[in-house]
C-alpha cells in the first residue's frame, strides 16, 4: 500500500469515507435482523396454530439462516490476499523504470524483473504488467483495486454489499453467499404466501375474529416480509446465475469485460476455461463433502493458474495413447521393473506422479528417459553395424566366386571349391 493511502486513511475524510463503506453492510443486517423478527415471531409463534408446522418451518429456516449468514460473514471478514514480498521491484529499478526515456526500456526492465516469476498475462504491447502504486509485477489475473488500495489476486469486483473484494480466497463464499440468500429469501417468500394471500381475500373476516391476534402491525409485518423476500430473490437469481456461468467457464467478472492478455495467444477471454467440472473444482475443490460449506477449499495459491492452452496440451497427450488425470503437472506412469528412485518433492516442482502416488521430478525422468533412448540407439548401431558385416561377407564371398570363375575360364566352381571343367 503506497504512502498517499496511508496519508489518505488517516485523515479525518478517510475515516468518514471507511465509516461509509459499512452503511451496506449494516443495512443487510438490519434487514436479515427485522425478517427474523417477523418469521419467528409474528408468522410461526404468533400465527401458527399447529405447532408440528412450526417446529418443521422454524428448523429448516434456521438451518438456511445460519448457512446464508456464515458464507456472508466468511465474504466480509477474509482478506484479499496480499502479495508476496518477491514480486515487489526495488526502488532503484523503479526509478530506472520511471526514468525510462521509452516503452521498449520499460519493457525490458520488467521482463528482466519477472523472468523467474510465473506469469503470463500481458499488456496489450507484450510487457509484464505492473502496478505504479503497489510498485509490484502484478500475478496473473490480479488487479489494483482503488478501494481497498491495494493490488487483489484473482479480483473478481469490489462490492460494497460485503465493503470487501471479491477476490481469490472468497470467491466461492461470496457464490455461496448469493445461493443461500436465494434459497432464504425463497423459503421465506413460499412458507408466507399463503398468509399473504389469506390477508387479501378475507382481510376483514380475519381482522374481526382476531385470528392475527388483534395486531395490524403483525399483519404488516408478514405482508412487508413477503414483498422484500420477493424483490430480493429477483435480483439475486440473476446474480447467482452469473457467477455460476462464470465459475463454469472460469473467469472473472473484470475478465468478461477486458480478456486476459496471454504471452502466447494475445487476449483470450477463455484463457483459463479448462472445462465445466475442472473450471467448478478450481474454485470448490475436488472433494465434494465441502462444495456447499463456507470452507476455503479452492485449488492453487492465488498467484498462478494453469491455462487452456496447458490443457490442451494434456489432451494431445492423451491422444497419443496416455492417459492424464489432472489439469497440470501430472501424468499417469506405469511403472516398470527398473524405475527412477523418487526424491523429495516440493509440491510446485513440475513432476509424475504414479498409480500408487508416487512422485518423481520430471527433471529426473528425463534424464532417465535420455539414458535409455542412448541405450536403445547404441544397441540399434550395433545391430545395424551386425548386419552391415553380415551384408559385406556375402558380397566378399560373391566377388569371390566371380574371380574364381574367371581363373577357370568361365566355369562356376563346385561346392567344394574345385573347377567342374578344367582347360
């Protein structure tokens, strides 16, 4: 975070403007206060007679309340992820870069800077891309969020309905959050139509016997709730359904309105789409029993992410007659009689892993793969060299019997090696 925000956050305006920040955030708990008040208290004690339905309609409402208030707290209250210290650029290659007198040399100082780092995004002239604020090479699918002031890995968008970003490490709280609000406000809505309709067509029968007990305000709590419910499940369908379209084809909101710049590809907006189910894995996880908690369980490290184009890659491999069972990195090898001995891995180091889990740096099996490719072609040579002398005695042998034939003037030899006619 530069300077300038830290000055900006300590005046007396970046206080009001960080109080600001949390009037959505409180009105959403406000809202969720007052429509736990008018379900509990007004619709199922107050006004529910048989005591089996309302047991049954408050533990399905709590169990859909506590689901939608713990996503929603998880999308607030997890940070945005900063990043590492490694990508940030010295100050002196930072005064070299602003010194630069053209973008070729700014260029070439950037990608000096991050030859080591994993990244593949691009600017749209081809150089690293880097955040004059944060003074950092900015990771793959990472932006600079104005709000928060700071750079955010994998930023989806800045919404003030959680006064966070959406961003790498709460992505799939904040989908969770938008799925159990709708199902709330679709529980909520269906478990109070039916008093909402009885209040329209026989509001002043009901009124005289005092069926809502006596309360006007108790029948308008049940009206308003079921209007709120309403209008807050038909915005939400709509978002939820986006970001579920965007899950499957893995991208980001910023993303599906600027694509990705790739170093081999140029802009691509289906750069990272590895398919429905891996693109949902990597930001569910691969084990199902926490898909629908708000558990972190999402795949990578924020910083790098594999691509369509290492998919491919994978599946052309696969066509040649191998099999892959993962998006990067892994490759199914049978083992044989006299394989490498495996080593120590780290987990981001490129390597096979085996049936029986076994891992062994890539590195390594190509040096094993080398030596036996040098065994097989020396052992070729020899067989060739074989035949090669085999090929050059039956000619020895022909000339042989030419020059013989000759001496007898013609005549072949016998098979014991004597003349048939001799002259």
């Amino acid at each position: 975070m530069g300077n300038d925000d830290n000055r900006r956050r300590k005046t007396p305006c970046g206080c009001c403007m960080s109080v600001f920040k949390w009037i959505p955030v409180l009105f959403i708990f406000a809202v969720i206060g007052w429509s736990y008040y008018a379900y509990v208290v007004e619709l199922c004690v107050l006004n529910t007679e048989n005591r089996v339905a309302m047991i049954f309609m408050l533990f399905f409402y709590h169990i859909t309340l506590i689901l939608f208030l713990w996503s929603y707290w998880k999308t607030i209250s997890t940070s945005v992820g900063r990043v590492p210290d490694h990508w940030r650029i010295p100050d002196e290659e930072v005064n070299h870069l602003f010194r630069a007198d053209n973008p070729e040399t700014q260029k070439r100082i950037l990608n000096n800077f991050a030859r080591n780092l994993p990244v593949t995004n691009r600017t749209m002239n081809g150089s690293v891309r880097f955040c004059d604020k944060c003074k950092i090479i900015k990771p793959d699918r990472s932006h600079h969020c104005s709000v928060c002031s700071c750079c955010v890995l994998k930023m989806d968008h800045h919404c003030p309905w959680v006064n966070n970003c959406v961003n790498f490490f709460n992505y799939k709280f904040f989908v969770l959050f938008l799925g159990y609000a709708l199902i709330y406000c679709l529980y909520v809505a269906f478990t109070t139509l039916h008093d909402f309709i009885q209040f329209w067509q026989t509001e002043n029968q009901l009124s005289e016997q005092g069926q809502l007990n006596g309360s006007g305000m108790g029948r308008f709590h049940i009206l308003f709730l079921f209007f709120i419910s309403i209008m807050f499940a038909i915005s939400l369908v709509s978002l939820f359904g986006y970001h579920i379209y965007l899950v499957l084809v893995n991208r980001t909101t910023l993303e599906s309105f600027r694509a990705p710049v790739f170093r081999i590809g140029g802009p691509d907006k289906n750069g990272y789409n590895l398919g429905r189910y891996a693109n949902f894995c990597e930001v569910f996880g691969d084990d199902w029993q926490y898909w629908f908690l708000p558990i972190f369980t999402s795949k990578g490290d924020g910083l790098s992410y594999p691509t369509a184009t290492e998919q491919t890659g994978n599946q052309s491999y696969d066509a040649m007659g191998h099999t892959n069972h993962s998006t990067a990195n892994r490759l199914d090898v049978q083992p044989t009689d006299k394989l490498i001995d495996a080593i120590p891995l780290n987990n981001h180091q490129p390597h096979l892993e085996l049936d029986n889990g076994q891992r062994i740096p890539s590195s390594q099996v190509i040096v094993n793969i080398e030596q036996r490719v040098a065994e097989a072609s020396a052992a070729a040579a020899t067989t060739a060299a074989d035949s090669c002398n085999v090929v050059i005695d039956l000619i020895g042998d022909q000339t042989a019997a030419k020059d013989a034939a000759v001496l007898n003037g013609g005549h072949p030899l016998s098979a014991n090696g004597t003349a048939d006619k001799i002259v």
